[in-house]
C-alpha cells in the first residue's frame, strides 16, 4: 500500500492537507472511524459519541494527535469488542510500526516529522493502556469467555522463547516486534508492577508438577527474559508468593515454599519422583520400565537425555539468581528466600522426613546444584578466598539458624556459652549480616543446602536400594518355594505384589541415579567445595600439621558436625563411582583424614572417624583403580608418619561409641581398619612406622590394640563356627526332600531366611576373624615382644590354643559344610596361619615364657591337640620350616605342663592372701586397688584395664597408673615360695639319704 503523501501538482486528485494524513494513519492504527458508515463494519467500529463531542467543541472530525488518547479510550470502551482490549492493543502496537515505516517514503521533512511524532505518541498511549489492562483487566469491557490479559501476554513470552529443538509447539503467535521490550523496559517500577502479579502466577504455574521429561525450557527462558529488565526483577521478588506467608491445611512451610512460592516450581521440577505431587511426564516410567530386560546402551541413552535436560533447568535458575544478585534492588531478597527455604526445610535433616512437612528431594538436589554453580568463582580461587570466610556468621548471621545444630566437639550448652562469651567481648563492634561478604553468605548456605539436599538424596538412594535388595530376596525366596511345589493362591499374590514393588523401587533407583551419580559434573563442584570446608576447617586448628593443639579452638569445636559428615560422605560415594575422582586432588583430605581420625577431643563422633577410615580403605590402589592413589599414601610426610599410629588408636578408642549397637558397629569399623592395615604393612616406610609405634606404646595403646584384636579374634570365630553348624544343620533339613516337601510352605520360608540370615552373617564374621588372624600372623613374625609381655602373653597363647582345638581337634569334622569357600571358610589357611603364629612368637621368646602360658591353659591345651595338628600340616604342605618349629614348641609346652605340675605339688596348699581374687592363681606382682583396696595380680588387672578401664569389685575410674604395689606382701609371698622350695629339697634329701644342703650343692 503506497504511504499516504501530498500529490503532485500534475496530479488530477485534490492534494491531501497534513490533518487529512495524519487522521488516515491514525484511525488505520486504532481501527476506529469517525463518520457514519454506509455499512456497518465490525472491525472499524464508528464512535458515534465521540464525533458528537468533537462536533461540540467546533473541532474536525479527525482522528489527531490531541484527539488519540479520547480515540483510544472511547474504543477499548465498546461493549463487546473483538478482540479484547489487551489483544487489541497489541495488534495496535504491530499496526503503529508498519506505518511508521511506511512514513519513511514521504518525500515532504516536515510532514515525515509531524506523522513520526503522532505515531509514536499513539505507541506511548498504546503501551500504557496495555500496562493498564494487563494490571487491571477489568478497566474496560471485556467479552466473555476473553482470556486474562496475563495469559495472552504470557502466549507473547513463550513464544517469543520458542527454540526449534523444543518437543512442542509454542502455544500461539508471537506478539508484534518490539511490543515485549517496549512494554516491560520503556516504564517506571509502578506502572510494570501491577503486571506482573498475575504473569508470574502464571508462569509458575506453567511448570507446577511438570518433570524432567516436560517443557519447562520454554517458561525457564521467560523466566530469565524477565529478571533481565530490572523492573521486572524488582517485580519478582516483591511478588506475595516471593516468600509464601499463606498457610495450607496439612502442608508445613518446608511443602509450601516449593508448591506455592514462584522459584519453588522451577526447583521441583526433577527426574527425582515426588510422591506426594507427582510430575508428569513420569520419569521412572517412561525412561526405566522394564530396565531389566533392556540393553545397558538404551539405559545409558536415559541416563545422558536426563543429565542433559536437568543441567540445562540448574544452568538457567543459576542464571536467574545470579542476575538478582547483581542487582542492588534485588540481592537482599534473593538471600532471605535461600534462608527461607532453608530455614523451613531443617526438617530433611532427620531421619524420617514427613513429605507434607518439607520440600521434595527432587527440589533440593537441583537448589545443591544451583547453589554450588554459584560457588564456581570461588572454588576456582579457593586458596586466596578462603580468607574471606568467617566463622563467625554461624553464630551472629540473622538468617539461617546454625546454633542449634550438633556442634563438633562442643555440647549445645557450651556453644551458646562460647557465643554470649564472643558477644560480650565485642559489643562495641556486633557483627550483624551486613558485616558478612557474599561469598561468606554463599558458602554456609551451599553447606547447609548441600546437607538437606544432596547428602539426604544420596542417603534416601540408600535405603531405597537395601529395601530394593530385601524384596528383590523376598521375591526369589517366594519363587523358590513355588518352584518347589508350595504354590498357594497367598503365595501367588505375593509374588505379585513383590514384582510390583521391585519394578517401582528400582525404576525409582535409577531416577536417584541419573540426576546424582550419573551427573561427573556436579560431583566434581561438590567435590571442590568440600575440599574449601576442608582447608577452611583445618586453617581454624592452625593449618595441616601434627601434633594438633593440645587445647581445640572453640571455633573449630563450634562448627556444625554435618559440614565433615557430609565431606566424608561424599568422598565415600564418589571413590565407589567409577572415574568420579580421576584428577581430582585428594591430598587435603588424606592429611585431614589422618589429623583428626583419632582425635576424639577434636572430633566427638566415633562414626565421623569411622567414615574417614573408609573414605581412606577406599582409596587403596587395588580397590580405586587409580593409580595415583599409590602415591598418596606413599608420598606425604604426615601420612607417614601418623597413619599407622592413628588407625591402632582409632582401633582401640571405637571399642565405645556410646551407641545400642556398639558391639556390632565396632567390628564393621575395625574391619575397614584392618584392611587398611594390611595395605600399609606392605609399604615399608608405613612398617617401619607400625614397628617404631609398637616400641613406643609397647604398654600403652598398642596393648590396647593387641588386647581388641584377640577379642575380636575369638568372638568372631566362635560366631562364626555356630553359624556353619546351623547351616549344616538347616543343609542336612533339605537334603531330606521327602520331610522337606512334607513341611508347610511357611515353615519352609521361615527356615529359608534363617538359613540366609546365617549365611550373611556366617560369611562377614569369618570374614573378619581371618583378617584378625592375619594380622597377628604378619606382624607377629616382626613384632612379637608386646605378645610376650606378662599381661598378654597367656591371653594369646589361650586364643592360639582355641583356634587350635576348633581346626584340629576332635570337633573339626563336624564343621564340614557345602561349598565351606562362600562363607569365607577357610580351614586349611587359617591353621597354617596359626601355626605360623605360634612359631613367629616362639621365635621371639628370648625369656621362655610361651611355652608355659601355652600348657597353662586348661580349656585347650593338650599335647594330642598340638600331635594332631602337626600331622594335619603335613598333610597340607605348610613350610616343614615352620612345622619343625612348631613341633619343638610342642615339646616346650609338653616339658613346662610338667614344670607346672611339679611346681604346684612343691607349693602345696597356698594362703588364700596370696591368690589373686580373680583367677585364683598364685600372686607374683600383688597391687592394692585404690578405691576397693582389694588387692590382685598385676598382669590380671592390667589385662582386665585393657578392656575395661574401672575396678572389677566396685566398678569406679581405674587406670594402671592408680595400682599401688603391695610390697610388704609380695614379700611374703617370695618367702613362702622359697620356704615350700626349701621343704621340699629337704624331703627328697631325707628320701635320697643324702645330707642336708647336698641338693645345693650339686645345684
């Protein structure tokens, strides 16, 4: 269409007047007309009253500059009008740009001015009746059944955010160029305000209860448009539902600042399932039904388009915040809602976490994701930004609660003291929140994020899979009892419900996993991050160096026990992932490992020591796979120096937890301890070390660890042995097929799991008991003096004997068991190893006392044992070295039983003074107990401290420093032992006729 201009003179048409144009331009844009029509035309509606008006007022019936707003208003006002006004407006605005351009052709400067101004007068009424309406839609008539002006603006949004890679189309047309940017950018905070309320609404809505699987590309983008206009951003976090005050009947705070507030929809959406508010598409379904049957490359193929999409989602919100942060108007509101979430979701920290309660895992591994994006700048300088972390947030911040938090090695008594203690002191001077910078803020509340997020996903995948495992054995065990014949329409309906089961728990592992394990990227950020709590932790001690202080710093017993939890935690996940640690440096959490495992007036939980132990068994090169894990325990002085030194504390201080299942826990962490062990030990310089620690606490902790590791030994191996005689017993029930079938199917079941709760527990106890055998076997043959020491010697030489009589004596045969390999039973090796030693410690007997504890032992010993355990090591081609040995040592034993014997026929009836209360043996070294003032035997009371640091007879505080040496009877005791010495020389003197003396004198 030609650009409305004045004609020629050559022209035959009258030349318009400048009026005449601009009215044209005017009624083209708002589609109004002035004059009655011939015909009536919907689309260009007559404004009857207003022409009337202007009739009044003597002016033209032109639609001009002056007259456009009236125009404007009189024909949003029409009843009924098609489109609705916001829509209208919109076409308006795409109309007013088509003709200024077309304006562009007018030959004449001054009428090209006067149009360009007119249009774009309109275009300023146009975008502020559109603020207007969008705000406000009932300013004007709407139609029925019109959509809200928020929804079509949104329409304009998604589409404009339409990418050609998206999975669906966008829901409708784009808006006309420019009318977006014009509409939010080119206004005060007031006027885009009111807006935004709705759109937002909206927006989140967009998304609520969409997955991984769904389009949330497309509002993620909006959402970044958005927050780019700085008003917009402004609008956002003044928004009612910025943080949710409302309160929902049945959902706590935690469940509502995800359902309700505007970011919450975004962080739900996750491969992670929600029961509670599921997402659709379903995730485990689409992606892991039947993954069983599927090839490994279809599951990798999911595995990668979940990554790809949750990366994309924890990109863009990062994005988002990160703009909020960097707007002055914005920041502080972005950490109130980060506080807030927090805040309302402590709950997550618990063991059972109420899912009305508390936000969706799903929501706070994508906000551990995002926070540790934010993380990124600092993690990369972490060296010269760890500085700028201040402990002292913790206590005095405003917004996330720490102070009630299990501290370290602080009670909560004693933290609040500490705090109102700092607090007095710097009073003049109080920190408050503004005193912190953002990477102080940033880091404790990635810390807190990443413990209710990403540690309790990891956590809840736990227990998803042992309750995987235990249906998945339910399930077999019920399919077996069928195939035997047992079938039962009750049996049948719990296969059923079984596979049901297994199918849902093991899609919903594999949702854990692809957005957790599967993800390299986020492992490694959190990594990093662990890696500066743990500089910045060790810098509160005084930097990585031994011995630690003896005092520990208020400020590193203060901080929350969950930041080197959730460290330990992590490293143990990631070193069971293959390649997740590769090129990542381990070295400042092998030297914190080594300081504090064995610090127990550093670090209070014995479980947090115990993880550092695995996290470090885990790094073993035969178990990581990587080769530079060699090096880490081979190349660092304070490894060298106090690795060895700390897991024989650590051995003997786990003896205590403090918790109901001590007794069983204690096995599962020496197990990992002596695996450890065993890899040092063929390090020499970490040998050397054991060796040098052995001689330095030859009566101190390393008595301790030799006393545990025999207790350990015997219980382990008596368990053990118990349980092959249930499984022979049980194996023996089966064979019987006749009585077997015979047996109701319940009670076939219930002998079943027995006779697999035997298996597992047979198999771990055995397991251990060979590792504690081999440990005394390789550090016997150069460490043998503490095991001679008088306190300890006939303590090993009766576990020796022990082991001797189950795997030699007359009892042996009936320890046959099928397949006796998968219970880790292994008989042949473990006599070889006791045998071996018995002559190790044989070898270092420079006093000759083994072989009198050895015959003293009245429960084992015998020398048919010892003749028939010979001929079972020929029989299995041990060293005939070490069976020569051990045949002299038998000889040995022999010889000192009859010592022993003679000695007691020359002592007669003994004093009751002078037998120690507790073994009722003869005293040799008597000590007085200082709170019971009984008096005992000091290699048996030190053997019972060893154990158990209290008086058996009263059972107050004692240590072996509080024995007081009885010396007036140990005297006495001396004199009686050489009076009964003396008679009997005298007897055999009178028997044999020879002179008084002459027995001496020979001698």
């Amino acid at each position: 269409m030609a650009s409305p201009s004045a004609p020629s003179p050559s022209s035959s048409r009258p030349q318009r007047s400048p009026d005449e144009v601009e009215d044209i331009i005017l009624r083209k844009i708002l589609l109004v007309s002035l004059a009655a029509p011939s015909a009536p035309n919907p689309a260009v509606p007559y404004l009857e009253l207003t022409a009337a008006e202007l009739l009044s007022e003597s002016r033209p019936l032109l639609a001009l500059r002056d007259a456009a707003e009236r125009l404007l208003i009189d024909r949003l006002s029409l009843p009924d009008a098609s489109p609705p006004p916001f829509a209208f407006l919109a076409a308006a605005f795409g109309r007013a740009a088509d003709e200024a351009r077309k304006i562009s052709t007018i030959r004449d400067p001054a009428l090209q001015a006067r149009l360009r101004a007119s249009i774009a007068h309109v275009r300023g009424l146009i975008l502020s009746y559109a603020r207007i309406v969008a705000g406000n839609p009932d300013t004007f008539p709407t139609p029925p059944n019109a959509p809200h002006p928020a929804a079509e603006l949104l329409v304009f949004l998604l589409a404009e955010a339409a990418d050609p890679l998206d999975s669906a189309p966008a829901p409708g047309a784009p808006p006309p160029p420019g009318f977006l940017d014009e509409l939010f950018g080119n206004a005060d905070y007031d006027a885009v305000e009111p807006v935004m309320g709705e759109l937002y609404e909206r927006l989140r809505q967009s998304v609520d209860k969409v997955s991984a699987l769904g389009d949330f590309q497309r509002p993620l983008r909006v959402l970044k448009r958005l927050v780019g206009i700085p008003n917009c951003a402004k609008a956002l976090v003044q928004h009612p539902k910025w943080i949710p005050k409302n309160q929902i009947m049945l959902i706590g705070e935690g469940r509502t600042m995800e359902i309700c507030s505007l970011l919450g929809a975004f962080f739900h959406v996750s491969a992670i399932p929600d029961r509670e508010f599921a997402s659709q598409p379903d995730v485990g379904q689409q992606c892991f039904s039947d993954a069983s049957t599927r090839r490994p490359a279809d599951l990798l193929s999911s595995f990668a388009a979940i990554q790809n999409v949750m990366n994309s989602l924890q990109d863009g919100l990062r994005d988002v915040l990160l703009v909020l942060l960097k707007n002055s108007d914005t920041r502080e509101k972005v950490l109130e809602y980060l506080a807030a979430v927090i805040n309302t979701n402590a709950g997550r920290s618990g063991m059972r976490v109420d899912p009305l309660k508390c936000a969706s895992s799903g929501m706070f591994v994508n906000l551990s994701a995002v926070m540790l994006r934010l993380c990124e700048p600092f993690l990369d300088k972490m060296e010269s930004m760890k500085g700028k972390i201040d402990v002292k947030y913790l206590f005095c911040n405003r917004r996330v609660d720490f102070k009630s938090l299990t501290a370290v090695n602080a009670s909560s008594e004693e933290v609040s003291s500490w705090i109102e203690s700092w607090s007095q002191d710097n009073a003049s001077g109080k920190a408050n929140k503004e005193n912190f910078s953002f990477i102080c803020e940033c880091f404790f509340m990635t810390a807190r994020v990443l413990n209710l997020g990403v540690m309790k996903a990891v956590a809840d995948l736990k227990h998803i899979s042992q309750e995987l495992a235990r249906c998945e054995d339910d399930l077999e065990a019920n399919k077996a009892i069928r195939d035997q014949g047992g079938s039962s329409p009750q049996l049948e309906q719990d296969i059923t419900r079984l596979e049901k089961i297994v199918a849902a728990l093991s899609q919903e592992q594999f949702c854990y996993e692809s957005q957790i394990l599967r993800d390299s990227s986020f492992l490694q950020r959190a990594l990093s991050f662990y890696r500066l709590m743990i500089l910045w932790s060790v810098d509160l001690v005084g930097g990585f160096k031994m011995p630690l202080p003896s005092e520990c710093p208020m400020e590193f017993s203060c901080i929350p026990e969950h930041f080197l939890d959730d460290a330990m935690d992590l490293l143990a996940l990631t070193s069971r992932i293959p390649k997740a640690l590769e090129g990542f440096p381990l070295d400042n959490f092998l030297n914190f490992n080594i300081m504090f495992m064995a610090s127990s007036s550093y670090i209070k939980n014995p479980y947090l020591k115990a993880k550092m132990v695995e996290v470090l068994k885990s790094w073993m090169p035969q178990r990581s796979g990587l080769k530079s894990t060699a090096s880490l325990f081979e190349g660092h002085q304070l490894c060298l120096d106090y690795l060895v030194k700390n897991l024989l504390k650590l051995y003997v201080d786990i003896e205590f937890t403090g918790s109901h299942t001590q007794f069983f826990d204690k096995f599962n962490i020496r197990h990992n301890i002596a695996e450890l062990l065993e890899y040092l030990w063929d390090v020499p310089s970490h040998r050397n070390a054991w060796r040098q620690m052995a001689k330095e606490e030859e009566k101190g902790v390393y008595l301790n660890f030799l006393n545990f590791l025999i207790n350990d030994s015997i219980y382990l191996l008596d368990e053990s042995l118990k349980r092959i005689l249930e499984l022979k017993e049980i194996e023996a029930e089966m064979a019987n097929t006749v009585a077997w079938d015979s047996r109701p199917a319940q009670e076939r079941e219930e002998r079943l799991r027995a006779f697999h709760q035997s298996e597992n527990i047979a198999r771990f106890d055995m397991k251990l008991a060979n590792e504690d055998v081999g440990m005394l076997a390789f550090t016997s043959e150069q460490i043998p003096a503490p095991l001679l020491l008088p306190e300890m010697v006939e303590r090993v030489a009766s576990m020796l004997n022990y082991f001797l009589l189950q795997l030699a004596g007359p009892q042996r045969k009936s320890l046959t068991v099928k397949d006796p390999e998968k219970y880790e039973f292994k008989p042949k090796q473990l006599l070889k190893q006791i045998a071996t030693i018995y002559v190790h410690i044989a070898r270092g007997d420079k006093e000759a006392v083994f072989p009198a504890a050895i015959s003293k032992d009245g429960r084992s010993y015998s020398e048919q044992l010892f003749a028939s355990a010979t001929n079972i090591l020929w029989k299995i081609g041990v060293d005939p070295q070490i069976i020569q040995e051990f045949m002299q040592l038998a000889g040995k034993a022999k010889a000192a039983a009859a010592e022993a014997m003679d000695a007691e026929a020359i002592l007669g009836d003994i004093p009751d003074e002078f037998l120690d209360p507790i073994q009722y043996t003869l005293m040799n070294d008597p000590v007085i107990l200082p709170s019971s003032r009984v008096t005992v035997d000091r290699p048996v009371i030190v053997r019972h401290l060893l154990s158990d640091s209290t008086d058996p007879f009263n059972r107050s505080q004692l240590t072996q420093d509080m024995l007081i040496p009885d010396t007036d009877l140990k005297l006495r005791i001396e004199e009686f032992v050489r009076s009964q010495q003396s008679r009997k020389r005298r007897a055999v003197d009178t028997e044999t006729g020879e002179p008084d003396g002459a027995a001496d004198m020979v001698e």
